[in-house]
C-alpha cells in the first residue's frame, strides 16, 4: 500500500524557507547586504521577507539557494566545531574554490552555481571524498 505524499503549497515552502535561512543567516552573523544577497534580493526584500507574515513569492532559484544555504549550514554544523561552523562563512579561505576570499563573497559573486559548489564542497569533506 503507498501513501501518498504530503506536498506542501508554494506559500508554505516559502515560510518555511525564510524562517530556516533567517535562523541560518543569524548563526552565522551575516550582515543585511550579505544575507540579502546570498538570497539574491534586495536589502529592503530581505528586511520584509524575514519577518513572519512575508507575504512575496521566491522564485525557483531563490528557493534552491535557500535550500543549499541551509544544506552548507548543516554540513558546517556537522563537519566543524561550532565556533568555526559558525565563523566558516566569514573567514578568509585559500582552499580552491575562494582563492584567499571570504567563501560569503565567493558565494555572492558566483550566484547560485558556486553556492551549489560551496554545498558540494562540503559535503565531500563530511563524507570523506
């Protein structure tokens, strides 16, 4: 016997995902500008959409940078001590994807592909590859 999988309505998934990466970029002490732009909206959209009651849609690449950003959250958490998952974002890198850059820079200036990256990049670590 299958059951049919619950699907959630894109207002739904919208909530959910802003209130996890809201949480996600306060863990990590991200600025405005840097949250924002992780999310790939302006400084006045993220201040609203991080609010409870957001009413705007996010658009499928909105969502999936979202739900990469959560993704590097969980494999910083589980791959490091908590200060540095926590700092990991915002600190100088030379490892081969940010060349001596803040990986929050590399990831804003690369847009969702090196977001993807970043995310991939990571869980190599976690898993040993």
């Amino acid at each position: 016997m299958q059951i049919p999988a619950k699907t959630r309505e894109p207002a739904e998934m919208t909530t959910v995902a802003l209130k996890a990466y809201a949480r996600t970029a306060e863990a990590w002490g991200l600025t405005l500008k840097e949250a924002a732009g992780l999310a790939d909206m302006s400084e006045s959209t993220w201040k609203r959409a991080r609010k409870p009651g957001f009413a705007g849609e996010l658009t499928k690449d909105q969502l999936l940078r979202l739900s990469a950003l959560i993704g590097i959250y969980k494999s910083l958490e589980l791959y490091f001590s908590r200060p540095l998952a926590r700092s990991w974002l915002t600190r100088p890198n030379t490892g081969p994807l940010f060349n001596g850059a803040r990986p929050v820079d590399a990831a804003i200036d690369g847009g969702l592909p090196q977001i993807l990256n970043i995310r991939t990049y990571l869980d190599a670590l976690r898993g040993g590859a």
